[in-house]
C-alpha cells in the first residue's frame, strides 16, 4: 500500500477492529469506545479520514504524540485535526488544553481549536512540514531573507505568548511543536502549557534555533552569524527583562532589526 493510502469511514464504524485501535489507543475498550463514540457525535464528527505516514497497523494518522492520537475528522464536510487523549495519558481531559489553545488563538498563534470534549479536541489542521525540512529545503536568491522571516513569524509568536503570562512548555523541542504552512509557522500542542510559571517562549525557542538545537548550526550559517556571544547576551537581558527594548535587542544580534 502507497504512503498516501487514504481510508474514510462514517463515524458508526470507529468503534469497529481496526479502527477502533486508534479510538482507544493503546489499549481496545469497548466501553471506553462507546463512551467516545458520543462524544464524537456531540462535536459533530461526521467521517474520519485515516491518511498519513505515521500508523497505527495499516491506518495512517495525523501523527502520535505523548499522550494522544490525531486524525482527521469531517465535520460540516470539512476536514479537521482531531486529537484523542490516549487511553493510557497522564492526564484527565483535553479541556485544559482545549482552554490554553483558545487563550493563544486570541492572540492569533496556534492551530486553531473549535472544539473540545473530555477525550478529543478538534482543531485546524495544518497541512504542512517540519521545521527543519523546510528550512533545509530553502534554496538560492533570497534564502537568508526568507529564513529570517520566518525565525520572525515565530519569534513574535513567541514574544504574543510572553507577553500574556502563558508558558508554551516544550518548545525546547521545537521540531515537534511547529508546522510550517508554506512559510507560515503554527506552533501546535498547548498540553504541557500553563499560566502559573514564568514565560520561556522567546528564550527557549531562540536557545533552539540559534544555540543549541539540532538545526541552529545550519540556521546560523544562513543567517551569517559567527559568533553567539551577543546572542546569549540579549538571551540573558531578556530573561531578567522581558521588555520591548530587550526583545528588539535580541532581534538585532539576528538581524532581523537593524
Ligand atoms: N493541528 C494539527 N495539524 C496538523 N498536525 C497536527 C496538529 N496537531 C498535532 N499534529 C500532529 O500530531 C502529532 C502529535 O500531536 P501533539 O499535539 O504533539 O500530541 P501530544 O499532546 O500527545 O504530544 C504532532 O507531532 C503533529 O505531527
Ligand atoms: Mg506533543
């Protein structure tokens, strides 16, 4: 079967082998299906679409995270991401996560999310790549502008995020925390995010792409930048300061300001 195989089932049959592999991931629950079944219906999830290069057995998926699945679902006829807690998560319910998200979407970072249940929340899904690939992919006249565009697209989101008290998490990890959409980066996955700690976004993404992420040497080549020093500079006034004239600071080390 073709890495793009693509099956699409009405709602009724998710709680059917093999689907329902991926209802209860990791472990099959016919009670726990039931239960999620409803929830599903409640969101308005008309079809499910099992598509994509991560799988679980021969059914392709969004992709897998830690402590859920995502699939498209069709809803209104419109496909969307929708992310299932996995049966075995160290967590409750999705509508923490489900209220985080809103709270970055309110200040337009994030996929979008429309929706949310105790197991699922529905969002935007974005069809997109990895960040690295797609930096990797950048070629010719105009790579370094396009590069610096999108280390800004980010990094302000980054700065919206600070700014509003809300910590991302896992950006240290930003490989699987951003999907770019063409040269728009979406960063995705508010669950580990929280309101209650000091906000790392600009300093742990930039420490990422600039210091000592697995693409920062490549990105500070692109960029021309030889020496980080003024980097960790602005790096470290950032984090005891987090204000405007610090953020443009750390701008400037990149180039991005001048
Ligand atoms: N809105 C989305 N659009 C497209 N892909 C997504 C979306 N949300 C998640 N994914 C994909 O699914 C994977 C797992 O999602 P993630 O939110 O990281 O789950 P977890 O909270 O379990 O870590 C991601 O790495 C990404 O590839
Ligand atoms: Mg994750």
């Amino acid at each position: 079967m073709s890495q793009t195989a693509s099956e699409r089932i009405r709602l009724s049959e998710f709680a059917r082998t093999p689907y329902l592999n991926v209802l209860t991931y990791p472990v099959l629950d016919i009670k726990v299906a039931r239960s999620r079944l409803e929830q599903l219906e409640e969101l308005g999830v008309e079809e499910v679409v099992f598509e994509g290069r991560t799988k679980i057995g021969r059914l392709g998926l969004v992709g897998i995270g830690t402590v859920s699945v995502v699939v498209r679902g069709v809803i209104g006829g419109r496909v969307h991401a929708v992310k299932i807690r996995r049966a075995d998560a160290n967590r409750e319910s999705m509508l923490e996560e489900y209220r985080l998200t809103e709270i970055a979407n309110r200040i337009g970072v994030g996929a979008q999310a429309f929706a949310a249940t105790r197991d699922f929340m529905v969002m935007q899904l974005v069809d997109g790549e990895d960040l690295e690939d797609h930096l990797r992919a950048i070629r010719g006249v105009g790579t370094r502008a396009r590069v610096r565009e999108i280390l800004h697209l980010l990094l302000n989101q980054c700065r919206k995020l600070d700014l509003i008290d809300l910590d991302h998490g896992q950006l240290s990890d930003l490989r699987k925390h951003v999907i770019m959409a063409g040269d728009m980066p979406y960063i995705i996955d508010f669950e580990s995010s929280s309101q209650r700690r000091a906000p790392k976004n600009v300093t742990t993404a930039s420490q990422y792409l600039l210091i000592g992420g697995r693409c920062a040497p490549f990105v500070k080549r692109l960029l021309g930048i030889r020496n980080q020093g003024p980097i960790l500079e602005a790096l470290k006034a950032y984090k005891k300061d987090r204000s405007d004239g610090n953020y443009a600071r750390l701008l400037k080390t990149i180039g991005i300001l001048i």
